[in-house]
C-alpha cells in the first residue's frame, strides 16, 4: 500500500521503515529536511509540503500522522483537511487525547474523510519488535488499512485490532499508559525496597533476573528493568526526576469522571508530581504545624 | 494528691506544674538536676533517685511516668518495679506502643501493682489549656486518680475519661495521633493548592483566618497554621522535611491487622517517608525505565 | 441595605433570614411560590418572577444568587444579564466551578456589572453561627457589599474576606471542601480503626467527647461527629454510601492541573467513588487472576 | 539427587514431580496419605512419619519443606530437628516472613545443619514452565544443592539464583509478591475504566489479546488476564473480594520500617481489605458527618 507519513521524529521514522521493509511504498513529510533526507535512505520518497505529499498519493489517499498530541496536531489537521478528498482516510497514530479525536473526526466526517484513532506502544523498540496498536474508527476504513496494520503489528494477525468506533483507539491507549505507569512504579517501590535492606546486600540485577523467568512478575517491563539495573545498578547520575506526558493525567481524570475507583493508577501519576516538587510547601508547612502545636524541632534549610 | 513525676521534660514539667497550680504536690524526678531544679521553683520538691522518689511518697503511692516511649520506659519501669508495693499505681502519660503497655500491666499486675495507660494530647499548650487524656485501666485505679484527671484535663468533667481496660488508652492515643496525622497533611496539601495557584495571588494567612470562623474546616488545629501562616508565609528557611514519632506507623500496622482500610492515615505517614526520602532510588528507577522503552531523556543529577 | 435573593432553597432562605434579622431589606425570589411564603413569615418581600425581583430593587442594584451550581446558575444569569444596569453587582454565592465564574464575570463585566464570587461555608448551621465567607471580584464591588458581608459572617469583622480578583472566592472554597474530605476521612477511618478493636470494647462516642476538649484533633466536625455518634453509635440503617458534591473533583483536578500532589485530598474523593462501588469489576478481576496463577479459590457471589 | 519432600499438596506435589522428570529421586512425607499416594503414581517412594522420611535418605540428607508458613512451619521444623545430623540440609520453599527464617535458621545453625529459604514463584504453571527460584543461605549448602534448582527452574542456568545470606530468600519472595500486588491492581483499575465506558462497547478480551503483542504493558499476568476475560468476559458469578496470602502486609510493614515510601504497593493491599468490607463503617460515617453539618439526605440501608 501507499501512504503518506506526516511526522518523522523518532516514533513515525521508524515505523515509516517498518512498512517500507514490508513492501509499502511511504511519501514521507517532515518539516526538517533532515529527517526527510534519512528516511529516503531506507527507500522512501518524500515531500517537502503538505501539499506535495497529498499530490504524491493516489485516491483515495491514507495520510498517516506522527506528530506530537495537541497543537501540533491541530495544526496538521488545519493544513491538511482542505487538501484532502471524499474517501480519503486519516490516521491519527499519536497520543491524543480521545475527546480531541472526538472532535476531530466529527470535522472531517462532514467532509465524507474516514478519520482513524490508532494507539500506539512500543516505543523505540516498536521497529524491530513491532507495534501494539489499538485502533478506533468506521470498520469499512479500517479493514481497508488492514496491510498497513499487519506490517506494523508485530504479527499478521496479533497485537492489533479495532477495538471500537472513533476515539476508542486513543481512549485504549490512554488506559494502557495508565496501567503502565502503576506497573513501573509497584516495580519500582518493591526495588527500592531491595535496595534499603542494606543488611542483605542485595544484587538487584540478579534479583531482576532470576524474576523474568518463571515469576509472577515477568514481563517486557522487567526486561527492560533488567537492562536498567545492570547497565548502571546504583542509577549513578540520574535525578529522581519523573517527567509525564499527558495521558497518566487523562487516565486519572476519566476514572474520576466515570465514578471509577483507580487509586494505584492515580497515585502514580501523584508520585510522579512528587518527583519533581523538591521544595515542597506541603512539608514545610507540615514540619512548621508540628512546631506549633508540640514545640517538635523544624529542620531548617 | 501527692504524687511522683518520673520525667521533668517538656511535657513532664509542664504536667507537673499544672497539677501544682490546682494545689496537688508533686516529687519530681528527672536524672538531669537542671529539671529538677526548675521544677522546684514552681513549687514542687524532688527526689534525685528513684528509691528518694518513691521513699517521699505516702502508700498506696501514685508514680506517673512522662518518659520517651521504648527502652527509656521499659528501664524506668525495670528499676521502679523492685521498689514498689501492693496497692500502688503506676501511670504510663506517654506515647507508649500499647502492646508494650499489655506487656508491662501483666507484669505489674503480678506485683498487685495497678498500671495505667493515659494518652496525653495537647502539646506545648497542654500546660494553659489542659490536656485531652484518654486513660485504660482498673475502674478502681482509675477512679482514685480521679483528682489528678481533673486537674490536668481542660475541665473538672470533660476532656479525659477512662475508656476501657489497660492498653486502651494508648491505643486510642496513638488513633488520635493517626487522626491527626490525616487531617495535618489535609490542610498542607489545601494551602499548598492555593500557593500554587498564582494567578490568583492569595492570601494563606487571610484564607486561614476566614476559614477559622464559621466555616466547615475550623479546628484547632487551623488555628495553629493560621498563626505559622501568618509568621512565616512562605515558609522561609523551613526544610521540606517532617518527621514522625511513632504512633503513625503503629496506627497503619494496627489497621492492617484489623483488616481496617485506612488509605488516607496511611498515605500521610507514607507522605512523612517521602519528605525525608531527597535521593528517591524509586524515583531515579522511573527515569531510568521511561529511558529503557521511549528513549525518553533523563534529567541528570 | 436591599437586595435581591435568587434561590430561597435551604441556603438561600437561611442567609436571607440572617440577613433581615440583622436589618437588611430583602426581597426574594425562587419559582416556588411555597418557598417565597415562607421568606415572607420571615420579614421579607418576595417577587414572582426576576422581572419584578430586578424591578423592586433601587438602583445600583445587588443581586445575590444562592441556586445550584452548573446549569441552573447558567439559566439564571442568561435570564438576569438583560435585565441588569451598568453599576449592578450580581453575586454567585452557591458552589460554582470557578472556571465558570471566571467566564461569567467576563461576561457580566463586558456590561459594566460586577461580578462577585462568595464561597460560603458553614451548611445548616450558618443562620445561627454565621457563614465563612470566601469572596473574589472587584475591590470597590466587594467594599459596597461590606454591610451584607458583616451581616452573613460569624462577626462583623472575622469569617468573611476579599481573597482575590473575580473566581477567586470560588477557588478558595473548593479547596476548603478538599480538605474538608481529608478530614472526614481521617476521622471516619480513625473511629473505624477504634470500632474494630472489638477486645477493648470501645466507646466511640464517649472517645469523641475526650477529644473535643484539648486535644490536637478538636475541631468543629469533631464536635459533629460526637453528636452523630451519640445519636447513632453503630451508623444502624445508614447505607455505606458516601456521596460527593463536585468541589473534590475540581481539587483534584486543579491540584493536578498545578502539579500540586494532593495525595490524601485525592484518595479521600477515590474512597467516595468506591463507597458507591459495591459490585467493583475491579476486585472480581483480580479475584479471577488470582486463580489464574495460583489457583487460589475464587468467592463466588 | 535423592531428597526428601515434606508437604505434597499444590505446590509440594507439582515441585516433587518436576524433580522426578528430571531424574531426582524424591521421597515424598505428608500426613495425608492420598497425597502419598498421588505422587507415588509419578515415581516417588513415600514415608507415613518424619522419622521414616529422615531414615529413608541418605546422609548428609537434604529435605524439602513446602507446608504452609506460620505455625504449620514451626511444627514440622520443631519435630524434624531431633532427627537431623550436622551436615543436612534444610531448605524452606514456603511463603515463610524472612524474620521466622532468621529465627529458624540460628537455631538449625547451632545444630550444623544448614538451612536454606528459597522464595518460590509461579504457581500452578509452575510444573511445566519452572519455578523462579529466590534463594537465601550459606553459599556451599546452596551449590550442594544446584542439581534441584537446575531442575525445577525454567533452565538450568536462569530463573534462580542465590541472592544474599539465610534470610534473603524469603525477604525477595516478598517484595516480589508486593510488586505482584501493585501491578495486578494496576491492570485491574485500567481495565475497570474500560469496562465503564460504556459509549465505545469495548471488548475487554480483544484488549488484552492486543496488549499482549509489542505493548510496553505486555506480561504474563497480562497472558493469565486475557486468559480470564475470554472464560468470563464480565466475572460473572465472582463476588468483588480479594483475599491476601501476607506477604503483602509483610511488604508494606517492612517499607515502613526501611523509611521506604510504598505507595502503590500499600494501597495496593489496603484495595483488597477494602475489598473485604462490604459493611463499612468508615463510610457510614462519613454519610453521617455529611448529614450533620450540610443537612445532606443519608442513604438508607
């Protein structure tokens, strides 16, 4: 199939190179003329405007968007939607937010163009290993993506499906960050752990790896853990900075919305906000009541 | 009443000094001869022992402990034992661990020595406003404390009672303290919103002093950051850092053994850990992990 | 001075009758005819619809609506803008979101209204107790409401304030009422704690009534709680079932929004969602994972 | 290797017949005789007493225990000391808190036998995939004993490990399962939210089945989970309670005693006490508090 890839960051080059190394044809089309030039190299062509990649497609046209969720993506959408035809198929594979998806797709249904929410996950290692994709939208357009989805998936017929109509794509996606940031941090607090019981001298690398077989607690996260802790066990030189990216928040407020308890979920995220509040006025303000009403000691800073 | 305070510390002395005011007499002890001194310009007199304190006292003698909990308690106790007779009464006033008051009333009470556990709250003010006494114990024991109670309560007929047997009222002490600890962090995660929230450029002291009259959330305690609001609104020179004395975590034990969920006691002894925790090995896993599957940046140290 | 109450529901009626006690002038209107009688026995005149309401009223003209918060408000104020002169002051006394009071004002303001957001607290004991008023909006509107304020209040001068520009007030109180769920939270989890150490046989309320009286956790909900549990020891009849009136949500979305970790404030509106949870899908699921990998035996319902 | 296996239920049969596959020989004791018998049938020899088990092994023997832990463990261990020589070796393989095996092994220690704790995960699966072995104890007892481990782990050379001194095992076997808890919740509370919106109709098993290829959240309890949603898409017929085994509360008492914050892990087990407290009395209340102050209706049980 031939498809237009809007977006060649980390995430779209390579997925763009997943599908030429399966057979696609890709137009590639990124602002950075760089990011154009090294995605020629794996055998795709490209264009240096929108309007040239749409020009550059047969119709009807599958335009594949990488671009970072929110303004980014509103812009590319602007841009695009009066270039494009009835019939004409848009895929919004980055992490949106499902009611911007909502919105969207309502935009450009008026304009007979199928609009696809597709979640994402599998990070850097998504190119050799393939993608996860969680995908939303008019069965009809998503049945015809159906070679695309197959070469990004990491099977033919497995780990990608349409899990509902528009917007469910990234409302699945959304969940599965937030599942994903209650796992790292149960695996990190039980390291952590670990690590303080100084008594023991524990080697958590090797605990990590006698865990990723046979255990309850196995899983790719591990793997990953695994690598972590025996590149650097000490996490030398590493701030106890955890930065979010948006869906961990959406995840919590939905749950909220739907009246669903999700405390691990949300403390989480809380944790994260924890990470980078290094001054905390919350503490201050507590060690000073302490003061106040048991005349207990402040810390001063 | 005559009756020894073993313990001239902070809360010791001032104990002291509010059953003199109420014309009770006092023989204080205190290893440090500065606290006994000072104790003595309030009127009371002192013993420079254990054996000169229990030898000043008339039988059945009434000695009230106001030592720091743990091994301070169990040594003062091990020494007191030999020295007393059938008929006394020993009055544990501080923060004690009640499975270790359960321990240490079998013991006594195999010396037909009566044990009393008093959870003591009021702090630095307890001395003007009386403090909030939670006893456990004999009915009888108890009851011959009576003139004692009412001194040291707020009031002849309200602020303490007995409220159950040996045990119960450092068990009840230490909910209180869990109680506390809850409503604490309630307040400093509330003003640390509005601090945030600069848009708005409020006024803590003011909202504090608003709140304290009329409003749903007034308290003593409120009270109390109202003051430290107002003589330090930023919390200048105060560490991000809150400890914790003990009856926070005996609350959270208490409450898993009982199959009680208490998630927000829990969480504010947990927020305690966390101020303390600068260096967080589960926060630098985190980083180090978003790095492994998204070659997301790391913030470095 | 004279003004016009929108909304004679339990609130609004009580403010209007502490208000005519202390010699203000008030007319009020509600659609029921039943609730304007009712103001009338109280000394007020009523009108019967916000045509005559804002007819009745001398210019400048102040307009205090006391009606739910959303939909309701919005009726009201489309209803009230064409209605209302440059130089009127309208006032939201009720729950608003203070995103929606900020859009508001906008509005009104746009007219040469003033607006004024007043976050009330104190529930069905503001008319004998006085109210904790929170106010936000313009210095000059808030200094010519001053007489009403000083009325409202618990005092002339204590318990109401000028917190900020218009929304302000707003915000203010929906922090208020996060942290009046951390402290009911901390309080119900701490008296569950105390029920269930069933072998000291402990009396709740009896506890409640020590604590009142000098201890740290004496507060006005305290004094609340006691007579709850005085009226009602065991809860007998009362369901399980906490419900929640909007502002938690917005704390913690704001405290989100701020990067602010609110963890207690936020768990304690979570124990809300689960208290009406009693069929948690959550729960069955990791039930059936359980048997998943150990085998353990799952309950059946 | 000839060992002796003390407990043949669940797990001491499937770890029993896992050695005799692989061509240890296996002299099975436990008091139920049908349990003898079952594993007879895959090629042990049994003993009907402790005695007749020790007496069947060869010196320096090497038994096996795998009964419950707690006070079931203490028996077996007191009634089999008598019998052993200096030499043998004792390796617990059960969910035993690592300050029993502390305990346990001083006392063996003083006798010359060595004992070994051996944190064991993966459950029922465990027969055919291998058990991930965690083991703590003197490091020639545990390489004396690496023809078992090579055995009942997935591969010879991974999935077990020593880990540190006596003691280590367990402790690691715990942290395992607190993670264990935390990530269950995590998966659990995602998909509550999706199963509650209901506007996209999503098809929980689809999900999971999708998640399982290329997605960061990609596990084997993820593989068990879809398991579970594919049998029983909406846990019909399951009651909402979770039950807990220890080793979570183990987990969370000993993050607390390491100043360690746990969060999720802790929450994680308060969810499924929660799950248990069908009757809260914490909610009552609080419902209560609500009609106190704010005259909110109380839902009727």
């Amino acid at each position: 199939m031939k498809l237009g890839m809007i977006g060649l960051g980390r995430m779209g080059a390579n997925m763009a190179q997943r599908l030429l190394r399966d057979g696609h044809e890709v137009v590639g089309f990124d602002p950075q003329a760089a990011a154009r030039q090294a995605l020629e190299k794996h055998g795709a062509t490209s264009a240096d405007s929108l309007e040239a990649l749409v020009a550059a497609l047969p119709a009807p046209r599958v335009l594949w968007l990488m671009v970072p969720a929110g303004e980014v993506t509103d812009q590319s959408l602007d841009a695009l939607l009066p270039l494009l035809a009835p019939g004409d198929i848009v895929v919004d594979g980055g992490n949106s937010n499902y009611k911007d998806t909502l919105r969207r797709a309502k935009q450009f249904d008026a304009h007979g163009i199928a609009y696809v929410d597709c979640g994402t996950s599998g990070g850097v290692w998504g190119l050799d290993e393939g993608y996860s994709l969680m995908i939303g939208g008019d069965e009809a357009a998503v049945e015809r993506l159906r070679p695309v989805f197959e070469s990004l998936a990491p099977a033919r017929d497995s780990g990608w499906g349409r899990v509902g109509p528009v917007g469910s794509g990234h409302f699945t996606k959304m969940v599965h960050n937030g599942i994903e940031y209650g796992m790292m941090q149960a695996y990190a607090e039980g390291f952590s752990i670990l690590k303080h019981k100084t008594a023991f001298g524990l080697d958590l690398h090797g605990i990590a790896e006698i865990w990723r077989h046979g255990s309850v607690v196995r899983s790719w996260l591990l793997d990953l853990t695994a690598d972590a802790l025996q590149k650097n066990p000490d996490m030398a030189g590493i701030a106890p900075y955890v930065a979010d990216s948006g869906e961990g928040r959406w995840t919590v407020d939905e749950a909220i919305e739907l009246n669903v308890p999700a405390p691990v979920i949300t403390q989480s995220l809380i944790e994260r906000l924890r990470s980078r509040d290094d001054d905390s006025f919350t503490d201050k303000l507590l060690s000073a009541m302490r003061n106040e009403f048991g005349g207990h000691p402040i810390k001063k800073e």
